[in-house]
C-alpha cells in the first residue's frame, strides 16, 4: 500500500490506489491482495478448531445430561452453559471461514480426527470435570498457537481467537473451581 508521511508524522493512505485495487477480484469478498497469510492454511487451522469447538459442544452436552450426584444441578447448569458458548465459538469460526473463501468442514465422520481435544464421557462427575479441565486446557494451548501464526497478518481472525481465547481460560478456570469443590 503507497502511504505518504507529512512532517508531523500523520498517516495518510493513497486512497486513489486503494480505489482501484478494490474493484479488482470483487468475487474475493473481504480476501484483498494485501492479505499477505497462506489463505488455505488458514482455512485449515480454523477447520481444526471448528472440529474442536464442536466436539467440546458434544462432550459438554452429554455431561449435562449425564450428571448425577449431589451439587449435580449446578455443575449441570455448568456445563450446559459452556456447550452454548463452545457453540457460539463454532459459529463465529465458521462465518470466518467463510468470510476468507472457505468451506467450514462439519462432517461428523472427521470431526474427532481434526478436533484437538478428545471426545470422553467421563465415568462420574468429577471425571467429566477433569476431562473438560483437560479439553480446555488443550484449547488454551492450540489457540495461543493459532493467534501466533496469524499475529499481525490477520488481525481479524486474531481478534477473534483472543477473544475466544479469553472465554476458554474462564471455562478452565470454572472447571477449576468446580473440581476443587468436589474434591473436597
């Protein structure tokens, strides 16, 4: 991108060349010439953690349904919750998916194999605890990587895996919690 910087040091963008480079590839959306990531591996990282985030929708729905026990309805509150928000990281990964000329990749029979974390039902309750202790650690992890490779090339999607980042260190931090209290 041409810019030019006056003597007070003002950012100023040559919005003529700008002008023109936007009416070149219009099919590629919001995918410009500047983007400067490998746009399909991209794709892939974001297909991996769609196949992650919707494992641990799964796992987490069936240990609402599965638990039992005393403090059972609060820890199943719990994870009903965390399913609904690991859903709505699904989706905000699959708009972006799209958004960068992708195809997000649902295909139940691959989703374990992509997903980062693993599928398990857990025995009891503390059990289900420490397997969505582990699943979030896991997603901790595999998006502290993804925010790095992306950096500052892709400030969207960085964005967007922060911030799901930060729900998913919250999530670790409430499974935690809740097997601190059932521990004792």
């Amino acid at each position: 991108m041409s810019t030019t910087t006056n003597n007070t040091n003002e950012f100023a963008a040559d919005i003529a060349e700008i002008r023109r480079r936007a009416r070149e590839h219009m099919e590629e959306g919001p995918v410009t010439q500047t983007y400067s990531l490998d746009r399909e591996k991209v794709v892939k990282l974001l297909n991996e953690a769609l196949a992650t985030e919707l494992v641990c929708v799964l796992r987490y729905k069936r240990h609402h349904f599965m638990a039992r026990g005393i403090n059972s309805e609060s820890v199943a509150a719990e994870f009903l919750e965390h399913a609904n928000e690991e859903q709505e990281h699904a989706d905000q990964i699959a708009t972006r998916i799209t958004q960068l000329n992708g195809e997000p990749d649902m295909n139940p029979e691959v989703l374990t194999k992509r997903s980062h974390s693993q599928y398990v039902e857990g025995k009891d309750l503390v059990d289900m605890i420490k397997e969505d202790l582990v699943a979030e650690r896991i997603a901790i992890d595999s998006y502290k990587q993804m925010i790095q490779y992306v950096a500052e090339k892709d400030p969207t999607t960085r964005r967007m895996l922060e911030q799901i980042l930060e729900k998913e260190e919250e999530h670790a931090d409430d499974m935690a919690n809740l097997l601190s209290n059932h521990a004792k």
